[in-house]
C-alpha cells in the first residue's frame, strides 16, 4: 500500500520550506494526486473502511488535496462533507504562521457532529492541526484523524495529545528542522519555496 501511495506522489530530495514553516529534505507534489480519481478512489476506500464503525456524521478535510480524499471517503460512509480554508495568522517569522477554518455556510451543521478529520498526507501538521480547532469552535467532536501518509512524528504527538485516533495507509520517516536549527542552511543549500508559502495568503 506505502508503494502504491508513493507512485501517486512524485517525490523530492532538497531544501524546503514547508507551510509550517519547517525546514525539510523532502518535497511532495500532491496536486497529482487525483491525476488518477479511480485509483484515489480507492484508496478512500481503504481509509473509510475502518470509520464505517464510528458513526460518524461528517467528514472534513483541509483543502485542496486532503479535501478532495475527504470528499471521496464521505461519499463511501454517504455522510456529510465539509471543507476547511488556508488563511494567514499574525506571525513573527515563527512557525505555522497559517490557519485553517470552516466557511461561515458550514459552521452552524458541525455542532454536535461527529467529524473524521482526513487529509492527503501529514507532515508538520500545520492542516490537521488547524482544521481540528476549528471543528471544535463549531461544537463538532473529532473522533478520528486519518490520512493517506504520515511523514515523521508530528502527527502522532498531536493525535496523542488531543486524544483522537490517528490511522493512516502509509508512514515514512522524515527530517524537520526550525529554520535557526537546520543543517541545510547551515550548509548553504539554497532554500526552495515551491508553494510559494513565504507570499501572504489572504485572511
């Protein structure tokens, strides 16, 4: 399964700056990743099989990628789909200067709701971690947190922290550093912004 993942996503060795605002070695392109929507499909599949069991009432997921897996899970357990927004935050120069949000249309259906929180892949978190205060200023209680990969162990500290299950098809090791810490500058590798995360995203 961790094969099949990967052949979705085209993968990089580097210097990047992730959306956190990590440092990290390895970059994925995740806009391929519904090049294919029958294999994504399936995939979805494969993550909404164990949920069918929690009687969830929802599922949300950040956009663009893990939003769109987020769709096709929800279609598989026939419940409702909600999506959540990119936006920036007040930072310093800090780490996850962004957050994520529910829109204004969407909020008033989570309260009370059961919500699996799916994403495409984790890494630092920033989506995941954004997304999961959000539903909960909706009033929606996240009783799950999958993803089709988990990079590193970012997530699972969070998933640990706020006492939700975290499932996923795939996991990898990964390196992450804070800027002043990472070896990569310390070398003078020039540093990639492929997303274009240093430009101001709107609020």
């Amino acid at each position: 399964m961790q094969q099949q993942i990967l052949e979705f996503l085209p993968a990089r060795k580097g210097h990047f700056l992730l959306e956190s605002g990590h440092h990290g070695d390895l970059w994925l392109d995740l806009e391929s990743l519904c090049l294919n929507p029958g294999r994504a499909k399936m995939l979805a599949a494969e993550l909404a099989a164990p949920l069918s069991k929690l009687a969830v009432d929802a599922v949300c997921g950040p956009l663009v990628e893990g939003a769109f897996i987020g769709l096709m899970v929800a279609l598989q357990l026939n419940v409702q789909f909600m999506y959540s927004e990119r936006f920036a935050r007040s930072w310093e120069g800090g780490l996850f200067p962004v957050g994520y949000r529910i829109p204004a249309a969407l909020r008033p259906a989570l309260q009370g709701k059961r919500v699996a929180l799916i994403n495409d892949v984790i890494n630092a978190g920033s989506a995941i971690q954004g997304t999961f205060t959000d539903l909960q200023s909706c009033g929606a209680e996240v009783v799950d947190i999958s993803a089709l990969l988990v990079l590193g162990g970012a997530a699972s500290a969070f998933a640990a922290r706020v006492g939700v299950p975290l499932r996923s098809l795939a996991a990898m090791p990964n390196n992450l550093w804070i800027s002043t810490e990472c070896p990569l500058c310390a070398a003078g590798v020039p540093l990639q912004d492929v997303a274009g995360f240093a430009a101001p995203v709107e609020a």
